[in-house]
C-alpha cells in the first residue's frame, strides 16, 4: 500500500502485547493503536526495543502489521531493521515492504562495531534494494556506533534516506543537522526526556515511548509546541518528565508496559528472558506512575490546532 509518510509528529514505538500464555495479544494490541490513533498520533513504529523484536517471530512482526492495517487502513506503519548483516537487514526490508509496511527505521550493523565507511555502504545498500523510505536510528548510547555529520553528508543523495531518528542524547546535534543539511533530513526526537528541547531547536518529530500509556498527553505536547503555545506545552511536560526518565532505563519494556496497564492499555506480560518489575524495583516505578495519574493534568484542545 503506497502511503505517503511525512516524517513529522509523533509517532509511537508500540509495545507488543503478550498473553499469560507468551502468545501475542492481539486484541489489547488493536485496543492501543486505536487510542494512539484517537490522540492524533502521525504513524505507527513497529519492532524497535520496546516492542521486544529481538524476540519476535517473523511471523509475528508479519501479524503486527496486519493488526495495524485491520485498525486503520491509512496510518503510516514503520517497521524497525536491527539486524547483523547487510543481506540480513535487506531481506528484512523486502519482508516488511511486502507485509504492507509503508517505511523503515534502520540501526547500524548490530554486533559488529562498524567503522563510518562500513556504516555508510550498509546504510546505501538497503537504500538501493528498497523503495521504502527510511530514517536511520542513530543512538551511539545503546549501540555503540554514531552515525557521524560525515556519513549523512555522503548518503544524501539516496533519496529513499529521508530522516534520522536522533537518539545521541546531545540535543545540540538537531541543530548541527539543520546548520549543514537545512531540510534535507527530517529529524525526529528518540529520547523522551529531551522532546521538548529537541522540537525547541526545530526537530520534526517525536518517536516517542511513554505515548504507549500517555498518547493524549504526548500528542497535546507536541501540538501545542508546534502552535506556539510554549507555556501550555511546558506545564504537561514538567508533568511528564519523571514519566519520561521511565523511558531512559535498562528496563523500559517493563517500565512502559506497567504504565500501559496502569491506564489501561495494556499488560505487563514481556518475553523472556525479560521478566516483569517486581521487589522494590517495582514498588518505585509505581509510586512514579502512581504520582503522576493521580496529579494529570487537564488538557486543552489540540487536536485542531493550527501549525506549520
């Protein structure tokens, strides 16, 4: 399905949802991405670390993308390549494409620690055996290689290369981007606790973690900055923020889908060899959500805001 895919707004990175029985849930699934999609969400990003793909059947991700399109017929759906190989990551993105997914999300090699020229010909290979339009995921924090200013500079002319999701946690560098390319990438915020400060600077996006349990609140904000309406913005993200950090951790599957069960739009079921919160560990993540449901605050009307 050719859907075009506009690289700004928020877009999620689901949790896949599980039974007791480590099936998938699909039903408590559908019910999420339907409240994403009341919010007012932009897209759908499927298979990243919170939603648990290194432990995904293929034909799982194959259901997912299905359940999606079952929801609504018109949501962009980014389905997420973190694989070891070239040849790997390229058969992924002909499997996705043909499953129905509109773009990709694409980490550097995994496992191997790459060198710019080596990140450069696997990024320009994908890129040329897809028509898909994809963002490179650049978190040097987690995955150990930086998708460096260099390497953008040599892949912008493979146009199917149409963004970054930006994940250094230096908030500097979504100007960095705009001062050498201008608009030629689109520059989506990955780390929750700097969205606000990246979309400031004049970031396009947020792909976003804590919107799995808060969807309203993180579409509001995003309106909201996009609209000039700083202040009313800034409040719900001081709200927010301790939420946020839930999604800078170790354990953020477990963080999030606890969040998710808490306002009811999930479970706290992960797949081995996660296991759910438990101890003091979880008696703290509760008193964090707890805190913040029982201060949420009141959201003005966004979703008719006008913005460019």
């Amino acid at each position: 399905m050719s859907i075009t895919i506009d690289w700004q707004g928020v877009f999620p990175a689901v949790t896949t949802k599980f039974d007791a029985e480590d099936g998938l849930d699909l039903k408590m699934f559908q019910f999420n991405i339907e409240e994403q999609i009341k919010a007012g969400v932009d897209g759908i990003i499927l298979g990243g670390t919170l939603g648990e793909a290194s432990g995904l059947k293929t034909s799982e991700k194959e259901q997912l993308v299905a359940a999606v399109r079952e929801v609504n017929s018109n949501i962009p759906i980014i389905m997420n390549i973190a694989e070891q190989t070239t040849e790997g990551a390229i058969k992924s993105a002909m499997q996705a494409e043909n499953w129905g997914a509109n773009g990709l999300m694409v980490l550097p090699p995994m496992r191997y620690n790459a060198d710019q020229n080596e990140v450069f010909h696997y990024f320009k290979t994908i890129s040329e055996n897809s028509d898909l339009p994809m963002i490179i995921y650049n978190n040097p924090v987690d995955y150990k290689i930086l998708v460096t200013l260099d390497t953008f500079d040599r892949l912008q002319e493979y146009s199917t290369i149409q963004g970054v999701k930006e994940s250094t946690r230096d908030v500097s560098n979504v100007t960095r981007m705009i001062n050498r390319f201008g608009e030629r990438y689109s520059i989506l915020c990955g780390v929750d606790t700097l969205a606000m400060e990246s979309l400031l600077m004049g970031a396009n996006g947020w792909i976003a973690g804590l919107v799995c349990a808060f969807p309203r609140e993180t579409v509001a904000i995003y309106r909201l900055i996009k609209a000039s309406e700083i202040q009313k913005a800034l409040e719900i993200y001081r709200w927010f923020l301790p939420l946020l950090e839930l999604d800078i951790n170790s354990k953020l599957v477990q963080n999030i889908k606890l969040a998710e069960s808490l306002t009811g739009l999930g479970t706290e079921f992960v797949r081995a060899p996660r296991l759910p919160l438990h101890g003091q560990e979880r008696r703290d993540v509760l008193n964090i959500i707890n805190q913040a449901l029982d201060t949420r605050p009141s959201i003005p009307e966004y979703l008719e805001l006008a913005y460019s």
